[in-house]
C-alpha cells in the first residue's frame, strides 16, 4: 500500500530546526496542505514558518508555540479549532543529556506518548475518526546498545517499543492510525553539539567513539521520514544512517 502526503496537514514538534524543519520542507514539496510547527522556541519557530511561507507561500506552515511536555491539552485544542482535523503526526521533539534523566524521560518518553495517544484518540476510525498516520522520531540507539549514554538509550527504547506495540497490525486493523518509528543514525542536529553524559570519565572516550561514526545531515533524515510515510507498515521500525537507503529494522 501507498500512502499520499498532498492536501495532507502535518503537524511536527520540535520542528523549528533541525530534522523536524527539514521534514517540513520536505512535506511541503511533497504537496502538504499545510505543515504545523510546533516548538518551545519562539523565536526560531516563528522565523522557521515565515521562511517557509516567503517559500512555499502563504499559510504552507504555521507555528505553535509548545512545550510537548505541558502544553499537549491546550495546543491540541488550538490546532482542532484552527485545522478540525490532522493527518500525520511527527513526534519528533528530542533531548540528549545525560545529566538530566527526568527531562529526557518526560521529553523523549511521556510527551510522545502523550501525544501520540491524543491523535490516536482522535483519528481513530472505530470512534468515527478519519484514521492518520504517527511517525516517531527515535535512534539507532532504540535497538543498539554501547556503554556511553544509558538514559538516553533507554528513552530510544521506549519509543520504539511503545511504536510496535500501539502499532500493532491488531490496533491499526480497528483504528486505521498507522504508527511507525524512525531511528536515525547520527545526525548533525543541536542537541549532539555538545553531549551531556552520565559520567564524565567517560567523556573523552564518547568524542572519540562519534569521531568514528557514520554520520548525515538532518535532510537525509528528512527524505528517508517522507519515505517512510508513503510505504511503511504500521508498528515498523526504520533505520537511516550515513545517508544510506533506508532499512527496516
């Protein structure tokens, strides 16, 4: 099966940099009606949806400001009244320090959860939704183990399994909500520009270790989302990296 982006509204949190402004760019030339950008970042969301807009043209994306841990009630609300439906969710906002485990968690972890639910809630067709598609943003580090980032490895892992569990072929089969999960290589974002880790002896040997990985830029990550949307089953997980075709995994 395939599935078509065009005249699709797409909402994408942490979407004001990074791999979340990539995929919108890559959303609207796909032919998106419109792209929601949902980030804590004021400044840099509201820039991100009027280069788009001078772009694309007017309305193409429209910015939100959110934080995804506190705000999923009232922005959810906001974005009904404004659009009264969605079709594709990215849940693509994203921490990586270590010395922050309750963050991480409630970034990584609890808000795309909550997040996801709300859409699954809404779109689901047993309850006379229209159906819709969640992409989850999580890492190679969701199926991949080393010995340098414990807490953000197990924030990955719980996307992932939380993505093959609601994605199931038995929840699709009654709610018509595809959910699927991507797990990136690493990628040149902000939040790598400077790790935060667990323990700092360990510091140097981290910098040495990413010194010698396959790395991408965000745009690849951005392609291979948009590729996983027109073909993925739900409950799947995917694996970009170093700009490699995509793989399921």
């Amino acid at each position: 099966m395939s599935y078509d982006i065009k005249n699709k509204i797409v909402a994408i949190t942490g979407a004001a940099s990074g791999i979340g402004y990539e995929a919108a760019i890559k959303f609207i030339q796909k032919g998106a009606k419109a792209v929601l950008i949902l980030d804590f970042n004021e400044k840099l969301g509201a820039e991100a949806a009027k280069t788009l807009n001078s772009k694309f043209g007017d309305n193409k994306a429209i910015f939100y400001k959110c934080d995804v841990t506190t705000d999923v009630e009232t922005v959810w609300k906001k974005i009904i009244d404004d659009h009264k439906s969605i079709d594709v969710l990215v849940n693509n906002a994203g921490v990586l320090n270590e010395k922050s485990p309750k963050k991480t968690i409630d970034i990584n972890v609890t808000a795309l959860i909550e997040w996801s639910l709300k859409f699954w809630e809404f779109s689901r067709k047993d309850k006379s939704g229209n159906g819709g598609t969640i992409i989850n943003l999580a890492s190679i580090y969701g199926y991949r183990v080393d010995q340098y980032i414990p807490i953000y490895q197990a924030s990955k892992f719980a996307v992932v399994g939380f993505t093959k569990s609601l994605g199931h072929e038995f929840n699709f089969n009654r709610s018509g909500v595809r959910v699927i999960v991507v797990c990136p290589g690493f990628t040149k974002t902000p939040i790598v520009g400077d790790i935060q880790v667990w323990d700092d002896v360990i510091k140097q040997d981290l910098k040495d270790f990413t010194e010698t990985q396959l790395w991408q830029n965000p745009d690849v990550v951005a392609d291979a989302i948009v590729e996983v949307f027109e073909k993925a089953k739900s409950g799947t997980a995917w694996n970009i990296e170093g700009g490699n075709p995509i793989k399921q995994v």
